[in-house]
C-alpha cells in the first residue's frame, strides 16, 4: 500500500522515515519529493506491502511530530486521469462554428488605430490608419553616430 507522507522537514532523509516506519512493519520503498535541486518539497512516499500494517502506521503516525513538525500521513489518493484532447474533434466544431455564425469559437476583432507620425520638414501628414498594435523602432544609429531611441523625436 502506498502512504502519504506530507510535512516532512526539509533535512528529513529518506532513511529517517523509513526507521519510524519500519516500527509498525516492513518497508519496501521510501521516496522523498526533491525540487530540481537537491532541496527536499517537504512531501514524499512510503510503500508497505501489508495493508493491515500500513493503516496501523497511518493512524499511529498521523499528527506524530517528527523533527519538529507533525506529520500528516495518509493513504495516497490516485491523480485523477486527464482526458485527451480531441483536436480534430475541435478543428471541427470550430468549422461548424464559424459556418453557423455561433459566437463561441470566433476570432477577436481587432479595431482600427488612427496614430499621427510628425514630419521634420513640414507640418503634420495626413492621419494614418494602422491595424493592431502599434511597434516601438528600434535604437537606430544616426549617420553622425548620435543614437536615438525613435526616428521622430518629440
């Protein structure tokens, strides 16, 4: 049976669980959770091959403090199975979707954007219209090896 071992001290070893385990009997393996380091999650898992043995070490270890923190200790719950996507199933829908004029699956609209861009020479252009966002330039290098953050400047 696999147990639960949650709120293990961060310095807990896996030898550490597996001795106060083995005091309501055998154990066949003890992993401890680590992070991508070598640091330890505060979490891992014991697996007892008696049933009977280990519900006596979940109910005798539960709330038990061991290196200064009480340990919670549980049977191990099953994740729960994710189902796969259907990605043809969802091109599909989506075709139906914009053919039936739903709302679901549609794309954004994107608004119009009136932005004004200052001549050097002359006065201001004609307003311009641009789609989407608006892109910032670049550091551009002038000829005289001034840089300038945007070609227009204020």
């Amino acid at each position: 049976m696999n147990i639960f071992v949650g709120n293990l001290s961060f310095q807990a070893t896996e030898n550490e669980v597996k001795v106060i385990f083995e005091a309501f009997g055998p154990v066949t393996a003890v992993s401890i959770k680590k992070k991508s380091g070598k640091n330890s999650r505060g979490f891992g898992f014991v697996t007892m091959p008696d049933d009977l043995q280990a519900q006596a070490a979940i109910e005798g270890l539960n709330e038990k403090e061991f290196m200064g923190r009480p340990l919670s200790v549980s049977a191990e719950r099953p994740k729960p199975v994710k189902p796969k996507k259907d990605y043809k199933e969802i091109k599909r829908l989506k075709l139906e979707s914009n053919n039936g004029n739903s709302a679901e699956f549609k794309a954004p609209i994107i608004h119009e954007k009136k932005i004004h861009k200052p001549s050097r020479s002359s006065g201001p252009k004609d307003w311009e219209i641009r789609k989407g966002r608006g892109t910032a330039k670049p550091w551009k290098k002038k000829p005289g090896g001034v840089n300038k953050k945007f070609k227009y400047a204020r």
